[in-house]
C-alpha cells in the first residue's frame, strides 16, 4: 500500500488485525479497541489472545526450533530472508508508519525514519548472521583440542513497549533471528499494529513458519504468562524497572529462563562552560523532547556549569518554546501527542509535583488542548534540588531538569546520582576533560558533543536498574547463544584405572 496524500487522516473504520501463530493467522474472539492519541478515533481493533494462545504459540516456536530449517540453516540463507525484509520493509515503509502514527501519536517523519533504522537493523543482522562464531583453543597439549560452539539459545519471547513499536522490535528481532533462534513477540496492546504486519513480510520474505509467532493482549494476562512459561528459553523485555523486577521473578519461580531486559532511566547531559552553547541547547531541547520524552534515552537531567547557566537555561527555553506540537501528519510536526491516556495524566502529575516543591518554571508546563487530543507542551524546570521528585523518577515525558555545577568532579556525582545507568552526554571542546568524563560516568551508552546518535552496528543496554543484557551489533546477536564447550581427545587414553 502507498500512503498517499489524501488517504493522511484516520481510517473511516477501525483495522481488524487477528495474532499469528505457526505461519496462520487466528480471529480473536474477543477485541481490543485502540483509539489514535492524535484523532481521539479509533484505528485498530487488537485480539485479545489467552493464555491458550500463548501456549500455542510457545509450542510452534518450540517445534519450528526443533525442525532446525531456520536453527540448522547454513548463516548464508538466513542472511539471504533477512536482507529480502529490509527489501520489503523498504517497499511498505509509508504503509508501517502510517499506523505507527494511528497507534503511537508520534510525527509521521519521523516514523518513517524509524522504519529506516529498522531496515538497517536487518541488514546489519543479515551480515552479522554469516560472522557469528565461536572459538578455538590450540594450546591444551599436543592431543587435546578445545572449541567453544555457539548456539542459539532456543524459544525467544521478546515483549515490547509503546514508544517505539516497531522500531524497538526491530532493534531485537533480527538479532534474535541471526542467532537461529524462533520467536513469540507480544507487542502493548496499544500499539501492535506494526508488529501483525511484520508477520506477513516475513512469511513473504521466506521465514519458515512458526520463526515469528505473534500474540496480542494485555501485559498483566500475556506478558506475565510468558515471564512465567516453562518452555520459553530466554525472554526479552523492555518497558518499566518495576516490571523488569517482576520477569526476573517470574523467572526464578518457572524456569531460570535467560533475561534481557532494557529498564527506565534519567540520563544526564552535563553542559561545560567551554562547549558550543547553541549546539548545546540545541541538543538539550532535542533530546528531551524527541518522542515527546516518551524514550528510555530521553535527555531527563541538565547538568550545567554555573558559570553559564542562567544564560544557557534560557538559550534552551527558547528553542523549546519553538518547538512545533501537533497533528503526526503535518509534515511541519516535531512532537505528536502523548500515547495513552495514563501516560499523559503521569506526566501532568509530574509536573504538578515540580512546581509544588519548589522547582521554577522556566517554559511550559502546561497542556495544549486542541479538541480532544492530548498533547503537552515542552517544559523546562530550573532550580531543581536533588531530592526532589523530578529529579529522581523517570517521567517519560517532555520535562526537563536542571542542576548546576562548579567543578567536573560534581557535575559526574549530578550524573551518576540515580540509580538508573542507561544513556548520558557531555558536552565539551577539552578533549580531556571529555575522556575523564565519560569513563566516570555510569551509563550504557556515552555521546561526546552529540545525543542520540549511532546505528544498529553498536550495541545498546544499561547499567544498574537500567538493564541486563546488550541488543544489536554482533553482542545482540551472541546475547540470544549459548555457549558450548568441546573438548577433542586425538590421542589413546592413558587409562585411570590399573588393567
Ligand atoms: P510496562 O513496563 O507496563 O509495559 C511494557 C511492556 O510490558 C508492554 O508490552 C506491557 O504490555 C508489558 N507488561 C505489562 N505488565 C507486564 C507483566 N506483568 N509481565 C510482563 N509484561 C508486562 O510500561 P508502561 O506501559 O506501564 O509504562 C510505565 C512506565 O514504564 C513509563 O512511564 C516509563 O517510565 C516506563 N517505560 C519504559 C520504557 C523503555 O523503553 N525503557 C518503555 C515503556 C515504558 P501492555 O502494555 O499490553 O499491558
């Protein structure tokens, strides 16, 4: 389907969309409704799987797996399906963001860039397929050789979330398949859309049936069942810490399953006095509005040095107050609207919480009510303290923090003053004082004089509650192995027992 210019509006009647299971598609018996964040319309109609379900999608993976025509297949031909994806992706770009945009509330250019990373993330997967190896040891004696196999690790259930559906899927997916694993995805409910319709590009691309399996529903029904399913061998989740917590649970009361998990954060940009101040701010405004700060990476802490600060703060408070809000398909949109109605009342929460202790207001702060949609203008707090409820919770929200320091050594405690470890910044033309800085600061992924940037050939994850595992590059790929180890004798025993 090409998404053309008149067609760039909510669909007449909501889409049905069925859950996937050994390469056929299933009707719910019951539906979920999902109204688009940004039209207040509903757009898609989402099953309601069981647990039935879910069980009978665990056991096609598990037999697929078993099968071995994807687990057993030479490197060179799952490169061969995953490349024909990002051909296919390619194709039906226009049609995946449009109802990401439906579903998430997020700008239709941007959605359209995520569908691109999403096809490099295939391709890289694709090359990584015929690199992925193990190891030799050639140094146990004249007879004695050692080799450490690397093997997919079996039945993946891969959980995602709500801000970046099909993009966050597609960071872990191919990966998951590279590594000869087979799957069970279970997108939020709010926003699967984008996941059905990976299924069929797969199946066309020629992914054997019962690789990708996909069940809908809720998290507290599915998701928790297959925290807990006894024949999932690794499960990948990602979403909040206090959720994370529960799958490390379920998982030690089921069946050890591995676990990746990437958690919440409240990642700092420290701004020195040196750096370039409008690129700064530049940056700053980006990085805690892209997404409407609905991001794990989200740029949540200003750490800046004292001696600029009133007037970097204000350099940032004006670039966000410019910041264009509103419909996902004027292509003049920066941010979209918030994604669920739950998020948008936490956030407002926050931001209440801000101003009654004590934090100053520098811009927004407030909703823009247009109709019935739900959107909230990018805000700027100063003055914060750091025992202040924004300052330690993640909000997943356009809302910014701001501290202030005097010397590196206390703006790196500012950093690491949290107990999440996902992504921080630094911004500095000191070379030194850069390399100082980023091996201080605790966090998965460092920028120096950027913010977000990178590719699928880099892997990504967090320290502390921020996560366990690594996704994309090689180490995503090796993260869905195991490793195993064999030893070759060449020569005759010499025996233990006496003859
Ligand atoms: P959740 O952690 O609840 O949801 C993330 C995913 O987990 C969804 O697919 C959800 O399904 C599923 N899920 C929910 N409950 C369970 C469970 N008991 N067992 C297994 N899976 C489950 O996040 P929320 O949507 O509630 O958002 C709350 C906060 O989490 C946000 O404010 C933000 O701070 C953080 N968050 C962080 C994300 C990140 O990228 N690190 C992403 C999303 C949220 P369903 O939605 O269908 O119920």
């Amino acid at each position: 389907m090409t998404v053309t210019k008149e067609c760039l509006s909510a669909p007449v009647k909501p889409r049905d969309f069925g859950f996937f299971i050994d390469g056929v598609w299933h009707h719910g018996r019951e539906m979920y409704e999902r109204s688009s964040p940004s039209h207040n319309q509903s757009v898609t109609r989402i099953a309601c799987c069981t647990t039935q379900d879910l069980n009978a999608a665990v056991a096609a993976a598990r037999t697929a797996f078993d099968r071995g025509n994807w687990t057993q297949q030479p490197g060179a031909e799952r490169a061969e399906v995953l490349s024909r994806t990002a051909t296919l992706l390619r194709e039906r770009k226009d049609e995946i963001a449009y109802w990401e945009v439906l579903e998430n509330g997020k700008p239709l250019s941007q959605a359209k860039c995520e569908v691109d990373h999403a096809i490099a993330c295939f391709e890289t997967a694709a090359g990584a397929t015929r690199l992925l190896h193990g190891s030799t040891f050639n140094t146990l004696g004249p007879s004695l050789f050692g080799m450490v196999l690397r093997e997919p690790i079996g039945v993946v259930g891969l959980i995602t979330p709500w801000n970046f559906p099909f993009m966050i899927l597609c960071e872990r997916l191919p990966f998951i398949l590279a590594s000869g694993c087979t799957v069970v995805v279970k997108p939020a409910e709010v926003t699967s859309a984008t996941t059905l319709l990976m299924a069929d590009i797969l199946a066309d691309a020629g992914l054997p049936k019962g690789v990708y399996n996909v069940v809908t529903g809720s998290g507290s029904v599915i998701g928790q069942s297959m925290a807990e399913h006894p024949d999932i061998d690794m499960l990948s989740f990602t979403g909040s810490t206090k959720v994370g917590r529960s799958c490390i649970k379920a998982s030690a009361e089921s069946n050890l399953k591995k676990l990746g998990l990437e958690l919440g954060g409240k990642n700092p940009i420290i701004v020195c006095g040196d750096s370039n101040l409008d690129d700064a701010a530049d940056a700053v405004a980006f990085g805690v509005s892209f997404n409407t700060g609905q991001c794990c990476v989200s740029t949540s802490r200003l750490i800046v040095d004292q001696s600029v600060a009133d007037d970097f703060e204000q350099r940032v408070s004006e670039k966000m107050a410019k910041i264009r809000v509103g419909n996902p398909f004027d292509p003049e949109t920066q941010i979209g609207a918030i994604t669920t109605d739950a998020q948008y009342k936490v956030i407002l929460d926050y931001i209440d919480k801000g101003k009654a202790e004590g934090a100053v207001l520098l811009c927004g702060g407030h909703q823009i009510v247009r109709e019935r949609e739900r959107y909230i203008a990018p805000t700027l707090f100063t003055h914060v303290t750091p025992d202040m409820t924004i300052a330690r919770d993640e909000i997943f929200g356009p809302v910014l923090s701001s501290f202030r320091f005097k010397t590196v050594e206390e703006a790196i405690q500012l950093a690491n003053d949290t107990v999440y470890g996902l992504a921080a910044s630094v911004w500095t033309q000191d070379i030194s004082k850069a390399f100082r800085v980023t091996r201080r600061v605790k966090a998965g992924r460092f920028w120096v004089n950027t913010i977000m940037s990178g590719g699928p050939e880099t892997p990504i994850g967090g320290f502390r509650q921020s996560g366990w595992g690594r996704e994309a590059g090689l180490a995503g790929v090796e993260e869905y192995t195991q490793l195993k180890t064999v030893h070759i004798e060449t020569d005759k025993r010499s025996h233990w027992i006496a003859s």
